[in-house]
C-alpha cells in the first residue's frame, strides 16, 4: 500500500503525534522527551500561540529564543501545529542582529526557552514594543482546549536568515508546501521508521537543522541533539547513542578525519549518511565510508531558498570508476520534483556542458524573502524546459556545470563573493562592511582562508594603515557584538597598501596568494 | 627514539607550560587566558575552536609521541586542562 501523500507539515506529524506514545522524540543530555510529552506540550503551546496570533494579528509565526534543548524542539512542534512558521534565534548571536531578526520577521509572540532565560535579557532591551513573550507551559491542562487552524501549502514554515551581501541579514521565506514536498521525498528515498535515531548537529538558525527535525518527527523517530562537547567527539556520539540517520556539513566529516577517528568500521549503527553545505571531497567520503560499512552515503546540495536541499549523488564503490573535478563530489540530480538548468549571464538556459549559473526550479523554491526587492532580483518565474509548464524558478549565484560524461551537475564556485564558513553562508560583503564602519574607512578587505579540500576554515581581514584609527581590540568587539562567531576574522592584518589590481579594485586574489605563502604574521585576538 | 616526535617523560608542570605555550600562541580569546586553571574546559571558555582543537591534539601527539583515543574515550578527558595534561602523562608513548 503507498504512504499517503500529506499536503502540510501538521499531517507530516499527525501520525507520531497522536495515540499517546511512549517512544523517545527528543533525546538531550538533560532529559528525553517521549512523543505523548511532545504531543502534550506543543498542543498546549500552540494554542496560546495561536490565541496569541487572533488577538495580536500580525504573521502567525513563533519567534523561538532556545538552544538545542527538548523545550525548543518542542515550540517548534507547536509553531506548525498552530497552523503557523516558526523564526529561530540563537542565544549565541549577538543581541543586535536577534532583534534585527524579530524586527524584520514581523514577530509578535516570542518563547524563551527556560535555560535562556538569562542570556535573554541583553535581548530583551533591544526588542520592539508590542512583542508577547512565553514559555513553557506549567501545567499543559491548564491550557484552554480547542481546535487548532489548519495551515496550507502557501503557509510560512519558517523564516531563517542568511548573510546578506548589503549588510543586513535576509530573512528566507519557506513554506509548510515546500518543506512537505522536501520530507516526503527524503521519506521516500531512505524509507525513515520510527526506529530511526537521528544526529541533529545544526543550531537551529541553519536550515540543515529542518532535516532531522522535521523527518524525525514525520516518520516517529527520535532526535538527539547535539551537546556541545559532543561536536568535538562525533564518532562517540554516534555510537553511544546508536545512531542510525547521520547528517551534516563535510567539515565535521573531516575534523573526524584529522584526528584519525574515522577507523574502518567504527560507525556501524550508521545505515545513512548524508552530508550537505559545502564540497565533500573524494579523500573524505572514502574515509567517512569505511567508517560506516553498511550506510548508503549521499551529498546532498541546496541552498536554504531551495529547502535544504534539492539534488543528490550517491557516493559507492562504482563512484571511482571516475575522476571527480578537483577531487570533489558531484552535486548530482535533482530529487524527484526539483529541475535544475544552467544559465549564461543574460539569463538564457544553456545546453548540457556548458557553465554557468545553476537554476533551481520546482517544489522546493521558497515563497522568497523578507524584503521583496531582494526577491525580485534572484526569484523568477519561466517555462520549464523539461515540462513545459511555467514554474517559479531561483538563481543560485553558483557557477555550475552539467558533466555529460558522468551524466551529473558539478559545482564550480561562487559568482559573487559568498562563502561558506562550516557550512553556513558569508557575504564578504557584509562582514567587511561592519569592519568598514568600525574602522572608519572604506579600505578593508576580507577574504576566506585558510581553504582545505575546496572549503574555507575561516575569515582573514586586512586594513589599509591609517592615522588615529581605532585599535584592533575595537574593531574585535565591533564583529563579535554584529555577528555571528562564524563570521568574524580569525585574524586582521594592517598593510601599509592594499594590493590592486589591473582594474584598479582590491587584489583579493593576490592577497589569498600571499596568505597561502604565510607571508603575514597572524596577528591573534 | 621515537619517530613520531620528541618524546620525553615531561611532568605535569611541564606539559602544562607547553599547552598554554600553544594556548596563547593559536586562541581567539585571549582574555579568557587570564583565569584557566585545571578545572577550565578549553572549548566552552571559547579558548580552542575545533580547528584550533585539532592543531592541540596534532601538537601534543607529535611532542609526547602519544596517540589520543578519542573515540572510545569521553571528550571531557580531552577538553578540560587538568584531564589533558593527565592523558599526556598517562598515555605511554607508542
């Protein structure tokens, strides 16, 4: 008999949810979570979200104030069960770019996870008029019984923020249809259970987070976020808690790697592996498979505008009947439902093996930004070439090539100056702009380095010398109190001259070449 | 003599020195160098990222000639100061 075939997260969940369950949803260090607790809980929360949402009007979405702890997962159970989207923020942000977030999104309701509580205040300051904050109901009976709203494909799932090229983060809208669509096909293809333990290594502002989540609850599989100390041990922390669904950014692979854990063998609970945010090289998956024996291993890619992802290559033994470009793994094909088409700058779709930038159409493409300028300028609408019928369509900004050969898309880079630090995207743009204003000048350039295995480790700043200019202890605690720990400099250089080249811009290129060649001292903070 | 570095039976105090000797030559906190004391845990003081993590596990294995087990054993043994320098001290060389 076929699954059905649900059209909203809400049905996603309405198996796992419901009946009572004993079986563990959410497994932390403090506390496990059983799908009846979950059920009780998020039912409770959702509807004091949503009888905030009538009384208040505005989006019917949850900010959520939490890291990975089971009251978190739980509020995000609840912000889809109450037919809404939820908008996450991270305690380890700064407090500024949070209340840019809630400002941008809209918010009117926020939970504040209990053991945020602290932290929350240097928020709390900065936060606009008119926004309820709650938290965890007390007694989850107390709360008012009633019927919940139903949310439909075009519902807002969630709003998550990525580096923006102008300095301000954007706010990317996906859907309860986009996300359904994504779930199912994963479902589909990797046949989840409810026996299935799933690693959930994302904090829950980065979209790969939605995987293990969203799938975990879908199917009545269990969740075991990640400790903190855990990031440092994977192997451990796969096999301790027997883990069976594995996902995350290469890097974590390759820290592994580094450290010779990844013995032959060592993972054997393992039975998938899918890695996904920045290029997995050939070295790395061979590695990560002889530590996992039994465990199918895709590489997965997408960008949060596509749901997480929307291509896929199986990496096996018949993977080295070829040669990879540069060392790395394809990008693959489109999951069932996806297109994807290369196209040249004036925005024509190019025939196979020719470069140029990947399009994403289909399913998956989100409902767009915060800001419907920046929407207009990468979202469009065009027949598709495969069916014929008009679709919305996505301009990724990555260079790509479809490799007839090896019938697969591969992955070229950047056409603008975004990288992916451990998976989360960077604007140069942005971060060179904060130090631009700490400074004083418009002479900063920032660029990644180290890379290793096609990925950038981290960020290196240099600024032109100039007179009376703030110390570098200003201009640290300007990055760390504007942005993310992943997005400032490992290491800021004050040059006499910033190189130029011929066209008179900064030199980024000569500048990486003399950085491989170790000719600046690292200048710590 | 072992090929794998320069292997000594180095005390706790020393091994100790050579860790904050690295400590202050690769973290991005400085500020936080102040208070470490045995009890401190290098990741969550925000002392060592996990690049950072696994230039002091590369560093330590090559100047003691000793091979960490960090899959069988807990990360606290491995992350927290005091247990570091016992491991370094403990592990024979191989």
């Amino acid at each position: 008999m076929n699954p059905p075939i649900e059209s909203s997260i809400q049905e996603l969940f309405a198996a796992a949810l419901s009946g009572g369950r004993a079986s563990p949803a959410v497994v932390t260090r403090e506390r496990t979570l059983t799908y009846a607790e979950l059920a009780s809980i998020a039912s409770a929360l959702a509807r004091q979200f949503t009888a905030l949402c009538d009384v208040l009007g505005g989006p019917r979405l949850l900010g959520i104030y939490g890291g990975q702890t089971a009251d978190t997962y739980a509020a995000i159970a609840a912000a889809i069960l109450g037919g809404g989207g939820y908008v996450p923020l991270n305690p380890d942000f700064p407090p500024d770019r949070s209340a840019f977030m809630v400002a941008d999104s809209g918010l009117r309701v926020l939970f504040v996870a209990d053991a945020e509580q602290e932290s929350f205040r240097r928020l709390q300051l900065l936060l606009p008029p008119g926004l309820t904050i709650i938290g965890m109901p007390r007694d989850s009976a107390a709360v008012a019984p009633g019927a919940l709203p139903k949310a439909d494909a075009q519902t807002i799932a969630y709003i998550l923020y990525t580096s923006g090229s102008t300095g301000r983060p954007k706010g990317v809208r996906v859907s309860h249809g986009n996300v359904t669509h994504y779930v199912r096909e994963l479902r589909a293809e990797y046949q989840f259970t409810s026996a299935d333990r799933f690693s959930q290594l994302s904090d829950l502002t980065f979209d790969f987070s939605v995987l293990g989540i969203f799938c975990a609850f879908a199917c009545g599989g269990a969740l075991f976020p990640f400790g903190k100390s855990d990031k440092f041990s994977p192997v451990r922390y796969v096999r301790s808690n027997a883990l069976t669904i594995w996902y995350s950014v290469p890097s974590l692979a390759v820290y592994a790697q580094e450290l010779n854990m990844l013995k032959p063998g060592s993972m054997p609970s393992l039975r998938v592996s899918i890695f996904c945010g920045e290029a997995l090289t050939v070295r790395t998956a061979d590695a990560w498979q002889r530590a996992t024996p039994t465990a199918c291993l895709d590489n997965h890619y997408g960008p949060t505008e596509a749901t997480v992802s929307c291509a896929w290559f199986r990496w096996n033994a018949a993977s080295h009947q070829h040669e990879y470009r540069n060392g790395i793994v394809p990008i693959g094909l489109p999951m069932p439902g996806t297109t994807l088409a290369v196209a040249d700058p004036q925005g024509n779709f190019v025939p196979p093996g020719t470069e140029g930038e990947l399009c994403i159409g289909g399913a998956q493409v989100c409902l767009g930004y915060t800001d419907e300028l920046r929407t207009r300028a990468v979202f469009f609408t065009r027949e598709n070439p495969a069916t014929h019928q008009r679709e919305r369509w996505y301009k990724t900004g990555d260079r790509a090539v479809y490799n007839t050969a090896l019938a697969t898309y591969e992955y070229l880079g950047r056409l603008d100056s975004q990288v992916k630090i451990q998976g989360y995207r960077v604007e140069l743009g942005e971060v060179e702009s904060v130090i631009r204003k700490a400074y004083g000048s418009d002479s900063v350039v920032v660029i990644p380095h180290p890379i290793e295995g096609g990925a950038a480790k981290g960020l290196v700043a240099f600024l032109e010398v100039r007179p009376n200019s703030p110390s570098l202890e200003v201009i640290v605690a300007a990055c760390h109190a504007q942005m993310p720990h992943y997005m400032c400099p490992a290491a800021f250089h004050f040059l006499n001259q910033i190189p130029l080249n011929s066209n008179g811009k900064f030199d980024r290129r000569e500048l990486a070449r003399r950085c491989e060649e170790h000719e600046f001292e690292r200048n710590s903070h | 003599m072992n090929l794998l570095g320069d292997v000594k039976n180095m005390n706790s105090s020393e091994i100790r020195t050579e860790i904050i000797q690295f400590l202050k030559q690769n973290t991005k906190n400085a500020a936080a160098l102040t208070a470490v004391t045995d009890q401190t845990n290098l990741i969550e003081s925000g002392l060592l990222d996990s690049i950072d993590f696994i230039g002091l596990v590369s560093h330590l294995e090559m100047k003691f000639g000793v091979e960490f087990d960090l899959v069988e054993q807990p990360i606290e043994d491995f992350v927290v100061l005091g247990s570091l320098i016992r491991q370094v001290e403990g592990i024979q060389p191989c």
